[in-house]
C-alpha cells in the first residue's frame, strides 16, 4: 500500500502546477462555478491550499483519519464550507470543489501510469480519497448551515414575542408567526414574567398573526391562561381568526370561562373596563 | 449514556423531602437546567419523596446526573419496601385524595417530567425513576 | 420551636411565608392562623408567598385548607405573589386552587380585601363585628 501511495503523491508534487491549472479551469467552466460568489483569486488560492494538504495525506500514507495531516485538511474543507454557506454556495456547489478534482487527477494518472493493473488502483484509491473529502465538505456545510439557522431562530423568537404595556393594568402579547411547542413556552413563561414586573391585572394574549394553531400550541396557551390566573391576573384571548376558531372547536378545545374577543381593540376596551379605566374623547374646542 | 455522578439519601421524615428538593434544585442549578425547569423537577421530586413516607413507610433517594450525546439530564430514583400500588392504573389517575388514593402525586409528578417509570407490586415495595433532561 | 410570624395589619392577618416549609411547620401555621383570626376579628388573610420557589401538592392543599377555615370563621384568604414558575409547575401538577383568590402582590391583594370587606359590610347593613 505505502508504494501506491507514495507514488500519487510523487505524481502531485511533480505535476501540481498543471494539475491545479486544469484543476481550477473545470471549477471556473463548470455550471456550479458561481462567478458572481466568489473571486476567481479566493478560488485560485483555496485549490492551492488543498492541493497542497491533499498532498501531504496521501504523503503520509494515514489511515488515521483523525491524525495531523487528515485533521488539517479537513480543517481547511471545513473552514471551506463555512465561508461557502456564508457567501450562498448550495451543498453541491461546495461539494464541487473537491469532486472537480477527479478529472485532472485521472486524466495525470493515465498519462503516468503505464501499467494497467496500476492504474486501476490508482484511479480506485484517488476516487476513493476525493469522495471521503467531498462528502466531508457536505457534512461541514450541512453542520454550519444548521448552526446559523438555530442563531436565526433564537434572534426572531426574541424578536417577534415582546410583550407591551397598553395602559395602568393591562399588558398586550401580539403574538406573530407559526408558534412551535418550544417557542410558545418560551413567549409564555415571558409573558407571565413581565405580569409580575408591570403588576398588571389583566394580559392581553392577541393571536391576528399566528396563521394556525394546533393542539399543542392551544395547551399551551390554555396552561398560561391558567398560570395568569393562579398569580392574580385574568387573560384575554383576541385576533381569534374565523379559521382558527373553527379549529379550536374541531379539536375540543376548552375556552369555556376565557375572555375572547375579534380584536385587541376590543379586548382593550373590555381590560379597561375592567380595570375601572375609561376613555374619554375630549370637546372640539381647544 | 455516561452517568457522570451520583448521590443517595434515606427518606424517613419530612425534614427528608426538604433535604431531597434542595439536593435536586443544587444539582439541577449546576446543570445550568432553566428556572421553570429547575421547579418541575424539584417539585416533581418533593411529591415523590412525600409518597416514599406516606405510603411506603420510608425509603431511598437516588439522584444521577447524566450524559447522552451531549445532553445533560437528571434521573432520580425513589424506592421503598412498602405494601406496593394495588391497582397502579388508578393510582395513576388525577384527584384530590380521600384517604384511600394517591392524590396528585403520581399523575402529576410524571407531567413534570421527560421520563417516568414505575415499577410496584403488593408485597413488594415500589420504585419510580423519573428523567428530566435539560432544555426538553 | 419556630414559627411562622402572623402580623396584624388593621382588620387582616398578613402571613409571608419565607422559608421551605416542612409539614410541622405548615402544620402548625395552620393552627395558629386559626387562633389567631378568632382572637383578632380578622375578616382576612393575605398570604404572602412570593419567597416560595417550590409549591407542591402539600403546600398547595394547605393554602387550600387555610382558605376554608377562614370561610368557615367568615375571613376572606387571599394569596399573592405566586412565581411564574410555580404557577406554570402548579398548573402541569394539576392543581387549580379552587376557591383560593388570588392577587399579584400585597398592595392589590389588600386592596381585594379591603373591597371585599367593605361589600360584606354594605350587605349586612353596616354593622361591626
């Protein structure tokens, strides 16, 4: 195995210049090569940079794969994908960095090897080699993506749940977006904090925004009601949208003794009252 | 799973089940569990280390801090050697006690967390493991 | 052996309950609550359990009992300054608190009996006890 080995990478080290040359012209002419993402300088020196570590793994004959030379070039595809999902690269995009490799790489073994038998070899261990790195810079991509999306959604989710103070008493959740088990807790357990801050007797809880809700969800609103009520303060349920009406009561939902109104207008009116507040409109006259 | 420490007491008296919440809110404290979390799991186990007197005549407190692939949790074990639940799906049930049942102990205890099993036949004694991870 | 200090505030009991409770201590709270609204007229209780970070089914039947005895003896009991957290573990435990008011803090808790008070005497006419 070592002679192989060792033999690929004596080809690399003679061949580099031209196998990065052709290498970079596939990913410049390729339809995944996305001009307009990334500069073809960033591109000439990231090739570089791989062909370099590549060379020295297939140098070092590891077979541990989580030893120096392995670590280090994963390390670079890693550090690859990351600005790739940041510049907007889909997966295969990214992927296509190291599998456009193959050809360059084939078409220099068959130039230097003569022997048949050899070749064949020598094709299946690169082949095997690039496929191990690309899938590797698919999972690096997938890992990045997913940790900017759970980031996105820990902003939006303290983003969207403010709760606001509409007069003496009386505090108004608007509730906006599809609500999850884990994001409703969240926004309820807020709600109940900032009741107890503000002192207010009654909490507005205004679901216009939410497009749907499920059984999950209307439990948990029903245990904040139920919570709301255990530490003194009633709740008002309002924005309730002909739909989701008529999925409360298709699921068998329970909104016997809450307090629900069209619209937080109303539900406003309704807490003033109840707070022994009133509006008054003032004369014309100045 | 790796259970990273663990800890046991007696329960005997009910200066036990205040000793029993404050070792679990310590270690879920440590566990960087959240606030609500923390008193599910607190209150969860002050039910249970109150059923070990009132029913099972005494018994022992386990707690585990575990480990599963990154996610952190707490098991608690709760035994006795007490006469055992007869009829364990009624127990299980919600309801203000008379006398003769549970109460709220059971059913709701095992709303408060992740994981509930309980294991009890008359004569035997009873035993519930409950699980709480943290963030779930 | 400790106890759980009752303060006369006027015409009501104020209790703050600020310390883990274990069951002599509740039960003897209990007893004491009930003496001492006999022997100071007392038309309520606040219950003050702000400090409380845990409230199980114990404690939870206990504000339970102390608001039925001070019906029965004509008090009015109200609790306030439940945790969030307590509330929302109360209301997966199951348990409602029927019949227990409820306020967010002692000033508006003082304010429900001060009202409720004042109802009371309306309906019968004024008098005092």
């Amino acid at each position: 195995m070592t002679e192989q080995h060792s033999k690929v990478a004596q080809l690399l080290r003679k061949h580099e210049r031209d196998i990065l040359q052709q290498w970079l012209s596939y990913q410049i002419s390729a339809t995944t090569m996305r001009a307009d993402l990334i500069k073809e300088s960033d591109l000439r020196e990231q090739s570089r940079r791989f062909l370099q570590l590549l060379t020295e793994v297939v140098q070092q004959n590891g077979d541990d794969e989580n030893a120096g030379s392995w670590r280090s070039v994963k390390d670079m595809l890693a550090e690859v994908s990351r600005s790739r999902v940041a510049q907007g690269f889909s997966p295969s995009e990214t992927a296509t960095f190291v599998f456009s490799l193959k050809q360059p790489m084939f078409d220099m073994l068959r130039r230097e090897v003569r022997d048949v038998e050899e070749l064949g070899r020598e094709i299946w261990m690169t082949t095997s080699l690039l496929d191990k790195l690309g899938l590797y810079t698919t999972e690096a991509y997938l890992q990045s993506r997913e940790s900017i999306i759970a980031r996105q959604q820990q902003e939006l989710m303290e983003l969207s749940t403010p709760v606001v103070q509409l007069w003496d008493n009386i505090v108004a959740l608007p509730l906006i977006g599809t609500l999850d088990s884990e994001r409703t807790q969240v926004v309820m357990e807020n709600l109940l904090e900032k009741v107890v801050e503000t002192g207010a007797s009654i909490a507005i809880i205004d679901i216009t925004g939410v497009p749907t809700v499920d059984t999950l969800v209307a439990q948990h609103l029903l245990k904040t009601v139920a919570a709301a009520r255990l530490m003194g303060a009633d709740c008002i349920i309002s924005g309730i949208r002909p739909q989701i009406a008529q999925t409360i009561v298709h699921l068998g939902i329970n909104l016997a003794d809450i307090i629900t109104k069209a619209t937080l207008a109303d539900a406003f009116a309704i807490a003033l009252q109840r707070t022994g507040a009133k509006v008054t409109r003032l004369s014309g006259k100045e | 799973m790796v259970v990273l420490k663990d800890e046991t007491a007696s329960i005997r008296s009910s200066d036990d089940i205040v000793r029993v919440r404050r070792i679990v809110r310590e270690w879920a404290v440590s566990l960087g569990f959240s606030l609500v979390d923390q008193t599910k799991v607190v209150t969860a186990a002050s039910e249970l280390a109150r059923n070990v007197i009132d029913y099972g005549g005494g018994g022992d407190f386990r707690i585990e801090a575990l480990n599963n692939d990154a996610r952190r949790g707490l098991r608690l074990t709760f035994s006795d050697e007490g006469p055992g639940i007869v009829d364990l799906e009624q127990a299980m049930k919600d309801g203000f006690t008379t006398g003769g049942g549970l109460g709220l102990g059971l059913g709701g205890a095992k709303r408060l967390v992740n994981e509930f099993m309980i294991d009890s036949k008359p004569g035997r004694g009873t035993t519930v493991v409950v699980v709480r991870w943290k963030n779930l | 052996m400790e106890r759980i200090p009752i303060l006369k505030m006027g015409r009501f009991l104020l209790v703050t309950i600020q310390v883990d409770m274990h069951d002599r201590l509740a039960m003897t709270l209990q007893e004491d609550l009930t003496d001492r609204i006999v022997k100071d007229h007392a038309h309520g209780v606040l219950l003050d359990i702000s400090s409380l970070e845990i409230v199980d089914s114990f404690i939870g039947r206990m504000i339970g009992h102390i608001a039925g005895v001070s019906r029965v003896l004509d008090a009015k009991t109200v609790v306030v300054g439940m945790r969030p957290a307590v509330a929302i573990t109360l209301v997966e435990l199951g348990m409602t608190l029927d019949g227990v008011s409820t306020a967010l803090n002692v000033d508006t808790g003082m304010a429900m009996l001060s009202a409720s008070l004042e109802e009371r005497e309306q309906l019968n006419g004024g008098s005092q006890r």
